[in-house]
C-alpha cells in the first residue's frame, strides 16, 4: 500500500504546516503539494516540509512567481513539473503553471521586444507543446499508473492524457471528488484557511482583540494494487467554543491561536 499526503494553497502559512506535521507525524510515502506554497516563506516551508522525513513533490502556482524554477530546496524535494518521479507502483508528474516555465519566460521576454501583440498566439503554441511534452512522459511511464499534479485542475485530459486515472490539483479553496469518463479529479482544498475571532461574548469588541485560527484542510491518499485509490479528506476543524466568528472584515496582521 502507498500512503500519500496531498496539500495545496499554503499561501506562506508556516504555522500550518507546523500544524499539518503535529497532526500526521511521518506516516507517508509521499507528500504532493499541489502549488500556491508562497514566495516569502518558501525556505521555512520546506523546511518543514522535509521534516516528514519522504520525498516531498510538488508544482507551483500563482502565489509563486518569485520563487525560481530550479531553485533547490533540500534533497528530498522535488519539483515534478515534467520531471516523473516513482512512489512504489505509481509515477507522479507534474505541470506547474505556464508562467513558471522557465522556457516561456525567456520565449516571452524575446516576443516582449519584438511584437508584444504577439504574446497570445505564441503562449497558446508554447502550451500546446507544454502537452505533448507532458503527454509523452506519461506514456512513457505507464498512463495507468500516473498521477497528474497541477495547481489548476487540468481540461481536455482524454484527448492528451488519456488512461491517467487520477488528477490532484488546488487553487479553489473546495474540497472536490468527482470521476469523469473513468478519470478522477481531486481538488485537495487549502491548508491556509485563516479564520478571524474574537472572545466569545464580548460586548465591545475592539482590533486588539482580534485572533486568527486556521481551519485548513488537506487530504490523505491510498493506493492498492487490487482495490486502487482512495481519498480521505481531513480537516483541522479546531475548537471554536471560546471564539466568536467576526464576518466582513478580515485583519491578517492578528495574532494566531490554537
Ligand atoms: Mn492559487
């Protein structure tokens, strides 16, 4: 059996990943993080990240443009943007956004001199490309046996990936399930789900009295040869009896509980 934990939108929340570690110990084969891990703290991230002590795979998403493709962070991570990598009998790869590629940023700079109305129909080009490079990795190594990561969930997957049985992405906040013509596609939702409180059953309530408690939520994968994948969604799902919910208005410089 392979046991996988698949995370996305971290969005710089350190303490949540601190908090996802004292939640699942190491118990995994793998981890997939399915992109939005967050410029600024990437370091720290990683850091913990690698302390599950299993490859950690992963693909970038918008909230990482300033983050460099190739940048290395510790020997078991790996990004897997068209790069495989074998967990027992499966095979991950990814596709981080296009415009991480390092390929397309130095095309893009090139057209940017030339003709920047030209930048549309060269991207959709590049893209096409981007596919069919993902698409033979795939055969290469066995659609049957291939998960697909990205931070946006994937279209026309049975013209270019066709017989990939399952698709984790990210990006909107929803925990998502759902099989289309034999293909299964998992949104593994936001670990970063800062929530604003204040005590509960203050009459007055002033911006000092503001806190922030995660609620994120990620999901926990098995796969068996026999019975094939299986997913549990997990939420951290903390205790709000002392908290009251404060709705509209949102403080991200609170302090964080729990
Ligand atoms: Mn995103």
């Amino acid at each position: 059996m392979t046991r996988l934990l698949a995370l996305s939108d971290i969005h710089n929340n350190v303490n949540a990943v601190r908090q996802l570690k004292a939640r699942e110990g190491n118990n995994y084969d793998a981890m997939i993080v399915a992109g939005d891990i967050g410029s600024d703290a990437a370091s720290e991230i990683f850091e913990v990240l690698r302390s599950f002590e299993c490859p950690v795979l992963y693909v970038f998403g918008n909230w990482d443009h300033s983050l460099k493709y190739d940048r290395a962070f510790g020997d078991r991570c790996h990004h897997v943007h068209l790069a495989p990598f074998r967990i027992g009998e499966l095979s991950i790869v990814g596709e981080t956004i296009d415009g991480i590629d390092p390929e397309w940023e130095l095309l893009r700079s090139e057209i940017e001199t030339e003709d920047p109305t030209n930048i549309p129909a060269v991207k959709k080009e590049f893209s096409a490309r981007q596919r069919a490079k993902l698409s033979a990795i795939v055969e290469t190594e066995g659609p049957e046996r291939t998960i697909v990561v990205s931070h946006y969930r994937l279209t026309k997957t049975q013209s270019f990936l066709k017989g990939v049985p399952f698709f984790l992405f990210g990006h909107i906040h929803r925990f998502e399930d759902s099989t289309s013509r034999g293909q299964r596609f998992v949104n593994v939702s936001a670990l970063d789900n800062k929530v604003m409180v204040a005590p509960r059953g203050l009459k007055r309530i002033t911006r000092s009295d503001y806190r922030l408690i995660n609620d994120g939520s990620y999901v926990v994968i098995t796969h068996e040869r026999d019975t094939g994948f299986s997913v549990e969604p997990r939420r951290f799902d903390p205790d709000f009896s002392n908290w009251d919910r404060v709705e509209g208005i949102f403080h991200s410089a609170a302090t964080e509980v729990g």
